[in-house]
C-alpha cells in the first residue's frame, strides 16, 4: 500500500479536527510514503490551514532525502503511528485484519484516527474488518476510508461506493464528516 498525496492531504484535515492535543493514528496496511519534499513544499505553499509548528516540521522534512509515513504523522503532530499488517512490514502489528484482533490477540488499544488507506478491498473478511475499524477508533475518533469504486478491476476483491459508507454510518450512529 501506498501513502500517496490523498491520504497525506486528508490525514491533515483530520489531524485539524481532533481536538486531543496528543493524537495517536493507526493504519489498516503498513504504507510505504510515496509523498516527497516537492509534494510537501506544495501542501505547505497551498495549505492555509496549517498550524505554524506543522509549517516548521514540514519544511523541515521536505529537506529530508528520504522519509517515511511515520515522519510525516509526527511532523504534523501525531504523537504516535503504528499500523496493522500480516506482513509485519515496517513495523506494524503482524494482525490478520481477517480475524478479529480484539479476541485473537487480545489487542484492545483505540486510537484518535484510524485510517482504511487501500488495504480494505484486499481483505476477505468484510464484517471483521470493519469491526476491527470500529473497535480501534476511539469515541468521537475519525475513521478515514481511502479505498477503490471505480476504474479498479482486478484490485483486490472489492470496490466500495459511497452509499457503502452512508448506511455504515447510519447503522453505526457515526457522522460523516465529508464524502
């Protein structure tokens, strides 16, 4: 999986929203950052959101020759990124999100944001997965969906369309913050 300028940008607005002064986010999939410092020059050039403190860690990490995902999480203000991934690439949980972590591993951490990043359509188990999704995600935490519905064949096992995430939402007495 990768953590592209969409997620980079919608992690961001997140980030904004939580009102913990000490977020914790985790990833559904270990993700390789395929972000890079002309990328991060542009978010911060075209971002008025931006706290001057995330300004300064941004333009410092766009100086980087190389980074990852987590360096990016901490320079806007994470306290702390993990990820979740049977691969147990990058140091992630070496869960099978098939499987509900909560009762096979005993995992039972909630984060301020729990992010889906292209890893959902690549898992069979659709229900444990996003009880996985819902048992990580604090109250009043972000859930954030960046998956595949169209232009997609042959990617994983399934494409979601939005009306997925409306009724998920509406089962759930979650609120959606954007579509």
């Amino acid at each position: 999986m990768t953590f592209n300028p969409i997620a980079a940008i919608n992690v961001l607005e997140c980030k904004n929203i939580i009102s913990n002064k000490n977020p914790e986010a985790i990833d559904l999939g270990s993700q390789t950052a395929s972000i890079n410092g002309a990328f991060l020059e542009n978010l911060i050039n075209q971002n008025k959101s931006l706290k001057s403190l995330q300004k300064s860690n941004l333009v410092d990490l766009s100086k980087k020759n190389s980074f990852n995902t987590k360096d990016y999480f901490s320079s806007i203000g994470f306290k702390d990124y993990k990820s979740i991934d049977i691969n147990g690439a990058y140091e992630s949980f070496q869960f099978d999100l098939n499987k509900n972590i909560l009762e096979t591993y005993n995992f039972d951490k909630k984060y301020d944001l729990v992010i889906n990043n292209g890893t959902g359509e690549h898992v069979f188990n659709q229900y444990t997965l996003f009880l996985n999704f819902h048992n990580l995600t604090k109250v009043d935490g972000i859930m954030l969906n960046i998956l595949p519905f169209i232009d997609w064949i042959n990617h994983g096992f399934y494409n979601f369309n939005p009306i997925f995430f409306a009724d998920l939402a509406a089962s759930n007495n979650y609120e959606i913050i954007k579509i």
